[in-house]
C-alpha cells in the first residue's frame, strides 16, 4: 500500500458476551505508514477490538475490511496470511527455545520465503530458508546479536521486541500489538518506541494499544478513545490530551 492509503477499515463492529456489550458498534481505520493508538479504561474492549479484527473472535455484527476487501468471518489463520500479524497482551514466547527458533516459527505461516520455499524441494533447504528470513528480521529490530540466545533469559523488553520480530517474519501489512510496552523499564520504552518508528519509517501501518500515555503521546499519529464498549472520541494525540470526554474517562468516573 502507498503512504495515506486506507489499510483498515472497521465499521460498527459490535461484540456481545451474552448480556455484556464488550465492544458497542466501534468503528475506525488505519493508513498505511501510520501508527494508531486505541486507548481507555481497563475493561473498555481494546482486546475484544483486536480478537474481532485478528478473527480470534467472531463479531456479533459489523464489518472489517483489510486492504479494500472484507476479512470478517474468515479465520485467524486466513486473516493473518492476508497480511495482518499481531502480539498479544501477555508475551507468548517459546522461553527454552533459541532467539532464532522463535522467529523461524513465525515465518512458515506466511512469508517472503513461502514462495522460495516452494521452489525448495528439501525440508532441509525450505528449513534454512525460514531461518534466513528468521535472522534478517531480528537484525532488522536490533537483536541481531541474539539469535542462539534462549527467548527466556532475554529481559522482557528484548522479550517484546522478538514478538515484534516474530510478527514480522510472516510479512505483515498491518501489525496489532496489544500493550508492547507493559510493564517496561524507562529505557526500554525508548527503544520499542524507536523499533516502531523505524517499522513506520519502512512503510508498516501499526494500531496498537498502550496505557503509558507519555508513549502512546510520542508514539502515535492517531488516537482511538474506548470506554466500556464505546468510541469516547478520536483524533491527533495532541487534541485527544485535552479533551474533557477523555479526561472525564480516566480522572473521573
Ligand atoms: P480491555 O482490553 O480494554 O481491557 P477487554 O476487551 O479485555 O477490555 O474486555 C472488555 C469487556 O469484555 C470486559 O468487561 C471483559 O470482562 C469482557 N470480556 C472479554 N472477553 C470476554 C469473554 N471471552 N467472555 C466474556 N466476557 C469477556
Ligand atoms: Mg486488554
């Protein structure tokens, strides 16, 4: 997609857990080469927004187009092969396996080295094949130096970067991340937040969901304010601060 284009599309999508409206006819979109935060409360519906787009989970009604074309109703697997890759809110790593390993398992879903591969009649070629692709995405985040390391004994800001590098090793258009920087020390906010520029620099279009607001503030082109179930208001970060609908969301309530 060229910079601007509209990558995401939601339109009303609503999600009810039998008399619980978690997510109340919410829609938004994301351009390519931009950086969108969805925000709020906890219990606002960030995740159940994510399940729904990602097709973890099916929309009661509603409609979430990808690249032009419609994705609701396809499966998790379908939707991320079209492109859209994601992390969850809690890291969900393979902790004894290496760096690389971790990377190599995300790239056999939907790859650059898919179509190689295809050409590769040994599973030993089409095996080195992913772990190629494996290593140039972990350089391409900084973890270059990493690779036979086990994920577990990484710091758990390296943690959440490798799932960034794992997302990206299925060649995603869109990437979802549900809360990169909890639980972050100060400087490895700053350095997930500079892995992030530099993807949107690269042309990646990113929603994410995030509770620091001084990272979502410095981050984010974009906002998406949620509160139980519903969009409070959206806009630049800078507009979004200030506004009493906001403030009255998080301060009061
Ligand atoms: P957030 O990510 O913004 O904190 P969630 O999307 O996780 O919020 O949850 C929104 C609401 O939906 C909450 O009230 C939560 O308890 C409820 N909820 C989430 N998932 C389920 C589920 N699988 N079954 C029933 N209720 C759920
Ligand atoms: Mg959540």
């Amino acid at each position: 997609p060229t910079e601007g284009e509209v990558v995401l599309e939601v339109e009303a999508i609503r999600k009810e857990f039998g008399g619980l409206v978690a997510v109340n006819d919410i829609g938004f979109r994301v351009r390519a080469g931009e950086i969108v935060g969805l925000i709020g409360p906890n219990g606002a519906g960030k995740s159940t927004t994510f399940n729904l787009i990602t097709g973890v989970l099916p929309a009661t009604c509603g409609e979430v187009r990808f690249l032009g074309k419609r994705i609701s109703g396809l499966s998790a697997r379908a939707i991320a092969r079209l492109g859209v890759g994601r992390s969850f809110q809690h890291v969900q790593l393979l902790p004894g396996m290496s760096v690389l390993e971790n990377v190599a398992l995300g790239a056999h879903l939907r790859s650059n080295v898919g179509v190689v591969a295809g050409a590769l009649h040994s599973e030993r070629a089409r095996e080195a094949a992913l772990l190629h692709e494996a290593s140039r995405q972990l350089q391409r985040v900084g973890l270059g130096d990493y690779l036979h390391e086990q994920a577990g004994n990484l710091a758990l800001g390296q943690q959440r970067i490798l799932e960034i590098a794992r997302a990206l090793a299925a060649d995603p258009v869109l990437l979802l991340l549900d809360e990169p920087a909890a639980g972050l020390r100060y400087k490895e906010k700053q350095e997930l937040a500079a892995v992030l520029s530099q993807l949107r620099a690269e042309g990646m279009s990113i929603l994410l969901v995030e509770h620091d607001m001084e990272f979502v503030m410095r981050i984010t082109n974009h906002l998406v304010v949620m509160d139980f179930g519903t969009k409070l208001a959206e806009g630049p970060p800078v507009e979004i601060q200030s506004s009493p609908v906001v403030l009255e969301a998080y301060l009061g309530g």
